[in-house]
C-alpha cells in the first residue's frame, strides 16, 4: 500500500492505544489485514507499516477506519479514526455506529438509504461481523434516554419577545444567532405518521408471502424519499417520539428484507440503525424487539453465543415491564440461540420460561402491533427448531405439525420453513418417503419467492439426504425439483 508522506510528529494518541489494547505492532498489523479480508481488501500490512503509523505516517483510503474498528473491537468502545491520530475518511463499518444524538442517527440512517441502490451494490457485499453486536446493544443497554428530540421548533431559550410598534403586544424573533437548518422539509402531521404505519403494514405483508426480495428496494426508496424528508422536517416532541418509531419499524423491516436476501452485512447495520432510531422513540420494548431481529440473524449465521447475549440484553433492557407475548418472545430467541449450541438444559429451560410467559396473554391486552405475531402457533414453530437443532426428532415433528395446523396461510415463508424442518425431522426418525413429500412442497414453494433464506432451508434438507441418495424416494424427490426449473 503506497503511504503519504510522513508527518515529523510521532502519533502518541495510537502508542498509547496500542499499549492500552495490549496489541504487538505485528498484532495490530495481522488484525488489520484480517478485518480488511471481511470487506475484500488485500492490504498485506506487517509491524514495519505500524512502526510508520507510529512516526506520523498516514495510511490512505479506508484503513484508518479499519484500524479504528480494530480498536473498537478489542476495547468494547466506538473509537473513530481522529482517536488514533488518524485522518479520517468514509468508514467501513458506516451504520454500525450508535449515534450520540438523534441528529446524528438521521445522517447515518439516511445515509444508508441513500447508498442501497443498484449503483451501490457493494454495500449489499459488506460482510456480517459479530464484533459489531458488541457496541450498539451496549450502548442501547446503558445509554441515556434522549431528553429532546423536537426538531426545526425554536426551544424557549431562542425565541424572544419583541414590542409591536404603537402598542403593548409583542411577537416572537428568532434570534440572529439561531442557525438555519437548509435541509429541513415542512411540519410533520399525524397524517404523515400514519401514512409511515400504513406503508410498513403493505410491506410486512409482502415480505410474508413473497419473500424479502420482492419489494426491498421499493421499501428502500420510499424511506429516502418519503421518510428522510420527514425526519428532517418540523416537528415537536409528541410527533417526534411517534415519527422515530414509525422510522424505526421501517428501517427494521428494510434490515428484515436485506437479511432475507442474504445481505447480511447490510441487515446489521440496519438493524443497528433502527436500534438507535427506537431508542429516539422512547420505545424500549421495541429496542429490544429489534435485538431478537439481530439474535434471530445471528442464529442464522451460526453464531450461537452472540444470539444468546443479543436476546439476554434484550430481556435486561426491558425487565418484567413488558406484556406476556413480548416475555415469550424474549425468552424463546434465546432458546434459539442455545439450541445452535445443542445446550439442551438452557434451551430446555428457555423454551419452559416462553411457554409460561404465554400462557400469560390474553385477548385484547396491551401487546404491542409488532408482537401480536408471537402466538401458539409462532412458540411451535420456535419449539420445532429447537428440537431440531438439538436432535431430538419425535419433539421436532409434532410442535412443527401443530405450527402448520395454527398458522395462517399469509405467513407463507414462515409456513414453508416449518415444513422444512418438519421434513428434517421424519428424515431424523426415519420416514424417508414422507420426508421427501414434504421437501418437495417446499422446493416448489421456495420457487415462488424471492428468498435466499428459504432456498437455504431447502438446500439444507437436500444436504441431509446425501447418505440416502441412492433411494427410490431421494431419486423421485431430485425428479421432482430438478422439473421446477
């Protein structure tokens, strides 16, 4: 990598860093290159190129930002490039950043927005890094809630009175001190809110039946040019909370499609985002909502441990104030999480904790919208992967059986991967030709949709009938899907 030309003053800021993360120059160096590889850059730094960053050498393009998420990683705090001493540039790792204020989650939210279209396709080839569920999940976990969130609405401190020439009366001023805000669109309405609210229902309904492919971009282009618009708006703090929350629930679902196509890197710092965005709502049930989203990913992933602890803050953040359904919601992503690790006790007793929690719910209470999924059907479905994910077959078979009997047909991607692992599991306990019957329908539904998710699931089974390839039944099924196309 070609350097600039050295600065005469040593960089202390990144000695004392270094020395504080414990890192050797040739340490620092190898997690650089490694972190450089997520991202498809061959950069090939040796402690030679640290001993350079520390005489004052800038090193050019991304790697200062690189190196700050090193940092970001090892110290468990978001560190930027000038914390080291370093220029800064665009970073990498932009949207994995837990904004400080709501201002700020504006910009890297819409910035994100922005950049997801086809002229931008390599942030959809942005690599999922676990590292990066650190940070944000802390800071929400800690983080203080944002005391305003009002926006092109003069405080009281800005406004003055003025006298009204010939009389008593006085109007307001702006003060010539008070800064101008040129990107800022009209006032916010209820209307406005509600059109967010309505947009996100069309969409969630979409991505059931079809699969996140189907209209992601759409969703996407509507958040740049509908959502940002408002978000920059004018607006006052009752309106602000509602508007961030319907913001929010949209960027969650934009992550929600992305994650289902497989643009995994790009889901998280969606994820993250709207994390953040939630936290400007006032909204902590759904912050945690948001963090089974990032747990159910991470299980996707494999990423077992990461799930676990995602799900745990979620439960910490929220504690016992939340309605029953969203408890066993909690609950059962972290049976998720431990049932990748195949450790039955803490799965078991998660699963228990879920069950009980729903016991709980009732008709009619307060179960926020974005829970009322989470029904008898939903804790089968959980209850059938779990039994899968830790072998225990005869279990598996009946909770996915009465998932399908209870869910409704809408849920068609949730539908299709019941009936996969219903399928995994007659294969599990033997019943060879049923299981293939049941592969097959879902093969043919996977088809349907534009989801990598769901193709994944069909192509998991098919690599669990490789030890009976040479059965009549594997034989009909590879038939049958090799017909689809």
């Amino acid at each position: 990598m070609t350097e600039r030309p050295p600065h005469h003053t040593p960089n202390r800021q990144l000695a004392a860093l270094i020395s504080e993360a414990g890192f050797s120059n040739a340490g620092l160096a190898r997690r650089v290159d490694q972190l450089g590889i997520e991202h498809g850059l061959d950069l090939r730094y040796d402690k030679t190129s640290v001993t350079r960053w520390l005489r004052g050498q800038q090193p050019r393009g991304t790697t200062p930002a690189l190196i700050a998420e090193v940092f970001t990683r090892r110290l468990g705090r978001r560190l930027s490039a000038q914390d080291l001493g370093l220029d800064a540039c665009a970073p990498v790792y932009a949207g994995l950043e837990f904004a400080s204020t709501p201002a700020e989650a504006v910009d890297i939210v819409s910035g994100l927005w922005r950049k997801d279209s086809g002229s931008h396709a390599e942030l959809r080839k942005i690599a999922f890094t676990p590292a990066g569920l650190v940070v944000p999940s802390r800071d929400w976990l800690i983080g203080r809630p944002d005391e305003r969130v009002a926006h092109g609405e003069q405080p009281a401190d800005t406004v003055e009175r003025v006298p009204v020439q010939g009389g008593r009366t006085s109007v307001p001023r702006q003060r010539q001190t008070e800064r101008v805000d040129r990107t800022q669109g009209g006032r916010v309405t209820s209307g406005d809110i509600a059109a967010l609210r309505s947009v996100g229902e069309l969409f969630r309904a979409l991505d059931h039946a079809y699969g996140g492919g189907h209209a992601r971009q759409a969703l996407v282009r509507y958040l740049e040019h509908e959502a940002e618009p408002m978000l920059r708006g004018t607006y006052g703090e009752a309106i602000g909370r509602r508007l961030f929350a319907a913001a929010a629930d949209l960027t969650r679902l934009a992550g929600w499609t992305s994650y289902d196509i497989a643009a995994h890197g790009l889901a998280q710092r969606y994820f993250v985002q709207a994390l953040r965005l939630s936290q400007a709502a006032g909204d902590r049930g759904y912050g945690a909502y948001v963090l089974v989203t990032m747990s159910r990913q991470a299980v996707y992933l494999g990423h077992g441990r990461e799930a676990v602890q995602l799900a745990r803050v979620a439960q910490q953040g929220v504690g016992s104030s939340v309605p029953p359904a969203v408890q066993a919601l909690l609950h059962a992503a972290e049976a998720r999480g431990h049932g990748v690790l195949s450790e039955v006790r803490a799965c078991t007793a998660a699963l228990a904790r879920a069950e009980r929690a729903l016991e709980g719910a009732r008709p009619g209470d307060d179960t926020p919208y974005w829970a009322r999924f989470f029904d008898e059907a939903q804790l089968a479905d959980e209850l059938a992967h779990c039994h899968r994910d830790l072998q225990q077959f005869r279990a598996a078979s009946q909770h996915a059986e009465r998932s399908l009997q209870l869910r409704a047909a809408g849920f068609a991607r949730s539908r299709l991967f019941c009936r996969v692992v219903l399928a995994t599991a007659r294969l599990g306990l033997g019943e060879l030709e049923q299981a293939c019957t049941l592969g097959a329908e879902a093969a043919l539904q996977a088809s349907e949709m534009r989801s990598a998710r769901a193709h994944e699931y069909v192509r998991d089974f098919e690599r669990r009938l490789e030890p009976y390839r040479d059965a009549a039944a594997v034989r009909g099924y590879r038939e049958r899907v090799a017909a689809l196309g």
